[in-house]
C-alpha cells in the first residue's frame, strides 16, 4: 500500500493529465462554488413571453398513448409568471400541456384530465439556467430540475397523452400564455429515461449523446441554429436574362442582369416566377433592390401580400407563414406605380428550426436564434 501510495504521489501530474481526457463534466465538491456545472451550448433561442413560439406539427410519434415518455430542455426564465399567468413550455390543445402555475417555482403536467403539480423547485427558477424534465415511467410522472426529482404525480394505468391531428408547440401553453426567456436541447423520448440517464443527456449535446442514450429518442432541436430550405427561385440573379420569369404588365427590363422597373408600369405591373408551396411553412424572401426616384417593393405569395417594405433602397429579408393550399402557386414581386427600382438576387426558401434526430422542423413565430 506504501509503494502504491508513493507511486501514486510521484504520478500525480500524469495522472491528472489522464483523468481530464474526454472529461464532459467536473463537480468541484471540495470548493465553495456553486458555478461548476457547466452548460452545454453556445447558442439559444429567445422567446419574448408575448407572441413567440415554435410550432412543431403533430407527427403520430407524439402520441405517447399509454405508454412512457421523457421530455428534456434548458431553460433560461426572463419573464415572470404572475398571478393568474399559465407560461407553457409545451403545449398540444388540451391534450397535454406542461407550464409554469401562477409561479416561477411550481410547474404543473396537465394531460386533459388532470391538471397537478409536477414540480415545485422551492426556489424560483428565473434568470439563471435550468435543466428541466419530465418522465412518465409507468404509473408515475416524476419531475426534475437540474437532475434531481422535485414532485412526482400517480396516474391511473389506463391514462393515455394523445393529440390526434393538434400540432406540438415550444414556448407555449395556448395563446396568450407564451414563456418568456430562452430554450435550448429540447428533447423527446417515447421511453423512460432513468435518473443517471437525465444526469448525463442534461450535459450533452446531440452529437455527444450515446447510442443507448438515442435509444427512442424521437425528435431534438437544438434550438442554437436554423436553417433554410432549397431556394425555390429559380435565375433569382437573373443571370439568364428573363428565363424562369413572367412579365406581366408594363415597364420592366429583365436582361441587364437585374430586374429594373422604368416608372411607367401601373400598379398591377409585376415579375412572376411559379413554385410550390406549403401550407402553415415559415419562407424567407431575399432581394436587394434600389431606387433612383420613387421607389417601393412588396411581394405576393400566391394571393398573399407581405405588405410594403418601404420606400429607401435595402437589402429586403421578409418572413411570412403562407397560409395558402398546398402545391402549386405564384411568387410575385410588384414596385408602386412610377417607381424606378432595380432589384436582383432573389430568393425564396424555407426557414425552420431543424431536428437533429428525426423530421419534425419547426416553424418560427417571432422568437430570435442565436448561435
């Protein structure tokens, strides 16, 4: 034991060196701080608690039925929930649905037939980072808090979490209860994750997790990034001249390697491209446009109008959910009567929020990613 001791005293340094390879997360139990536990993103999503919110879809793995379930994501709570507030961090219809209660300590799971506490932290979990997740194991719904259990909830063996057609929404609990702060690692399970299984996910990001780890993991957004879709417009720079474009009315020039409008179109004079749409998409259109006297741009999607985008020459970034049907439409983009503009590098793409592990995207209301 002496020799091991020695040895182990005169390797102390290589030793230190060895432990730290591959290290994801050291608790300093010999210090004072309380800041050891380190968070696992760069990134985030900011919803303002008034109108923002991501909404998901209502893919049949949401269903859970009967069967378990483990919802897991880091908080960053900004705005306070008031007497009378329900703050929703998921939501689908009155199906089921986990929120803040009237507190920014107490979290209640309500599934439709039951409305109870799940979480009461004893403390409030504003303005500072916490792990939150939920686990239905069975005939028990156990609530946690940066990985340890704070209340559990006793079901009935027959009770089931189904939402049929209603989509799943992050940052939400019907409108008008909208969290306010940010969300990030927002994952879903259809099976119960054990206690050292929330202790290690709640410290990793996607591409650390484990095979087991993934193990029935049905969706993850990481909510630090998103992303655009295949650009829908084709000679958006016009490069080809008018290839790809229908001029419909008066007053426009689509072959000096830009689209120019020489004031004498009337209002209804606009530059046409067709292209295939989705109902209840987020798209992102892109355009740099110019003027040299009067000058305003706006564009339709199908009969959809994303309004005026003033009357200064800029580089135009618009977001519109397009509400039209499925399939084939129409991407107008129109200037006001007499209006001398020039616009060019035009595109049209789908902006969602990405899931790394299945095909749920999600579509953007209002909140703010940053990476």
């Amino acid at each position: 034991m002496l020799g091991l001791a020695a040895s182990l005293a005169k390797g102390g340094a290589s030793l230190l060196t060895y432990v730290k390879d591959n290290l994801k997360l050291y608790l300093d139990f010999k210090s004072s701080r309380s800041d050891t536990l380190a968070f696992p993103s760069e990134g985030s999503t900011l919803f303002d608690g008034t109108d923002d919110f991501i909404e998901i879809g209502n893919a049949s793995e949401f269903n859970f039925g009967s069967g378990n379930f483990s919802f897991s994501l880091w908080i960053y709570k900004t705005v306070s929930t008031g007497s009378g507030a329900y703050d929703g961090l998921f939501f689908r219809s009155n199906d089921w649905r986990i929120k803040f209660q009237q507190s920014d300590q107490i979290i209640f799971f309500d599934n439709g037939t039951r409305d109870e506490q799940i979480i009461d932290n004893g403390s409030s979990l504003l303005n500072a980072w916490h792990h939150i997740a939920i686990v239905r194991d069975g005939t028990t719904l156990t609530g946690y808090v940066n990985g340890q259990s704070k209340g559990t909830i006793t079901l009935g063996g027959s009770e089931t979490f189904d939402s049929g057609t209603n989509n799943l929404i992050i940052g939400q609990n019907g409108s008008g209860n909208e969290f306010g702060g940010k969300i990030v690692n927002v994952g879903i399970w259809s099976r119960a994750l054990s206690p050292e299984e929330i202790q290690s996910v709640m410290n990793k990001s996607y591409s650390q997790l484990g095979s087991v780890e993934k193990t029935s993991l049905v969706s993850w957004w990481a909510l630090d990034n998103t992303e655009l879709g295949t650009n829908l417009v084709s000679n958006g720079d016009f490069s080809n001249g008018a290839t790809g474009w229908t001029d419909i009315g008066t007053g426009w020039d689509l072959t000096g390697g830009n689209a120019t409008s020489d004031n004498s179109q009337s209002g209804s004079s606009k530059i046409r491209q067709s292209v295939s749409l989705v109902q209840n998409k987020v798209y992102r259109v892109t355009y740099d446009w110019s003027y040299s006297s009067v000058g305003s741009v706006y564009f339709y999607l199908g009969s959809q109008s994303s309004g005026w985008h003033g009357t200064t020459g800029n580089n135009l970034t618009a977001d519109i959910l397009y509400t039209g049907s499925t399939g084939a439409t129409t991407f107008d983009i129109y200037t006001g009567a007499d209006s001398n503009a020039t616009i060019d590098n035009i595109s049209l793409q789908e902006f969602y929020t990405p899931d790394s592990k299945g095909l749920n995207k999600g579509k953007e209301t209002g909140e703010t990613t940053t990476t």
